[in-house]
C-alpha cells in the first residue's frame, strides 16, 4: 500500500456498501419488471465489488501494471465465461421445450 | 559457496531484475495470484450455476425458500468485518498495534457470527428436506448447488477466521509488521467480496 486510507473514509465507504446492499433488498421486495431488476442488481453488485477492490483492498493506490491484470484480466474471463455457458444453458432450454 | 552481497539483497528484496515491476512485495503479489485464481474458480461455480438456472424449465422463488431477514443480516455482519479489518490494516501501517489487534480480533468475531448464521441457515434446509441430491422445492441441482457454493464460501469464512485469530496472537506479540495484516485483510476482503457475488447471483437474481 503506497497511501494511508483515513479510518473515516473506510467507514463512508461500509455505509455506501449497506445502503446498496438494502436497496438491492428493496428491488428484490418489489415488483418491477424482471429486466430492469436484474440490471440494477448487477450494476450495484459491480459497483459493490470495485468499493472493495479499490478502497478496501487499496487498489487504487497500487500501479497499473498490477491493477490492469487483475482487475480487468479476471472481468473479462469471468465475463467470457459466463457469456459462453448463458448462450449454451438457454439453447438447452429451447431445445428441452416442446 | 560463499553467496555475493549484491545477490542477497537482490534475493531479498525479491526481484534479480532491479526494480520491482508491481511495486508490492513478493508476498503480495503472491496472495494476489492465489486470489485471482481463487475468484476464477468461485466464477466456475456461479457459471455453472447460471447455466443450470437457464437450462432449468423451473426454478424456485428464493424468497421462499430462503430466510431474507437472516442472509440480509449475514450480508450486514461480512460487510461490517470488512470495514473493521480495513481499520485494522490502517491502524497496524501507522504502527498502532493495539489498535489493530483490536480491530483483528472484531473481524474475526464477524466472521464467526457469520458461520453461526449459516450453520442455522443449513440446518434448517436440511431439517425441511434438502440434501446435495434432492429437496422438496423443485430440481435437485437446487441444493446441490446451494450446499457447493455456499459450503465453499463458508470454508473460506472458516480459514480466515483461523488465520485472523492467528494474526491477532502476533501482532499482539509483535511478532508481525502491517504488511503481516494487510496480506490477512486482501484475504478476508475476499472472502467479502466473493459474498457479494454470491448474495447477488444466487439469492436475488
């Protein structure tokens, strides 16, 4: 870690975290359209995971040649991933309905 | 063989090349490595997950089945153990190691709270009938993944909570520099960062 996080930016940033985590709680409680909820979820699930990765994890303040393959290295084979086996497991649907 | 001076500052330091390329130590860009592969094998999971909920012509509605109060407050205790050891990697960098003994110690008493929750959690699915080959709401691959994911996750939970307690007894000791706790944090924060995941893909979507 090359920069010290003040303690009360760690605790803003537990605060942010918990009122995504309750907002997803609220989406999740609603009745909005399937899409639109499933996109929220994601995008603040994203959003959760890069307040961890850089303020808790201190990413930020480390160098792009190590940020740059880990962050963007694992999105996207994780992405990859899943992009591959979502096309595959909706064609086994279509193929299993009558 | 004598061993040249040059060569032991150079092995200490960790690089033969001169200047670090990452600018972390060989332990951090260890533990990175470790989890980088580690989050590759939990996409593994939720993949093949996802494939099965989209193969599946039926999935049951979580909220029936699971206790959203309870994994709510789950999701509250790991993010707050979070936040209780990021203050304890900061105070342990400013060399307060009371402080950051103290700090460890909460963290591994979330992460304790957490397990209690799950092993409720588990109980009572199993007391209702699930198991890794079947349960009363709809396809078995249900449970087997809930059991896999989530047993996986805790185990996680369960290692860290040992290594923190552990980290706890030398700092306290002084026997560990910040750097000693930091590399136990990028574990623990992990561990929270992976729950996220999983709360999301599999107990919301």
């Amino acid at each position: 870690m090359s920069g010290h996080t003040s303690y009360r930016t760690y605790w803003i940033t537990w605060g942010v975290l918990l009122v995504l985590t309750l907002s997803m709680l609220f989406v999740e409680a609603t009745p909005f359209t399937r899409i639109l909820a499933v996109l929220f979820l994601v995008a603040a699930m994203m959003v959760k995971a890069f307040l961890i990765g850089g303020w808790f994890m201190h990413l930020r303040f480390e160098k792009p040649a190590l940020v740059i393959p880990i962050v963007f290295g694992t999105l996207l084979t994780v992405a990859f991933l899943f992009f591959l086996i979502a096309i595959d497991g909706a064609a086994m649907l279509r193929m299993a309905e009558p | 063989m004598e061993v040249p001076t040059t060569d032991v500052a150079s092995a200490e330091a960790g690089w033969e090349g001169g200047v670090s390329p990452f600018g972390v130590s060989w332990q951090k860009l260890m533990m990175w490595i470790f989890l980088v592969s580690d989050a590759l094998l939990f996409a593994g999971f939720l993949a093949a997950y996802g494939f099965e909920r989209l193969a599946s012509p039926m999935w049951p509605e979580q909220s029936e089945v699971f206790p959203m109060g309870v994994i709510a407050l789950m999701t509250f205790v790991l993010i707050t153990s979070s936040a209780t050891m990021a203050t304890a990697v900061g105070a342990a960098h400013r060399a307060d190691l009371r402080k950051a003994t103290r700090y460890v110690l909460l963290t591994a008493l979330g992460g304790l709270v957490f397990l209690l929750f799950q092993v409720n959690e588990w109980t009572g699915l199993i007391r209702e009938g699930a198991s890794l080959s079947s349960n009363p709401w709809g396809p078995p691959t249900f449970s087997s993944f809930f059991f896999m994911i989530t047993g996986f996750h805790g185990t996680h939970v369960l290692i860290g909570v040992i290594i923190l307690l552990l980290v706890a007894l030398r700092v306290g000791a002084g026997r560990t520099a910040g750097s000693g706790v930091e590399l136990a944090g990028l574990y623990w924060h992990f561990v929270d960062l992976v729950w996220v995941f999983i709360f999301t893909c599999f107990y919301l979507i």
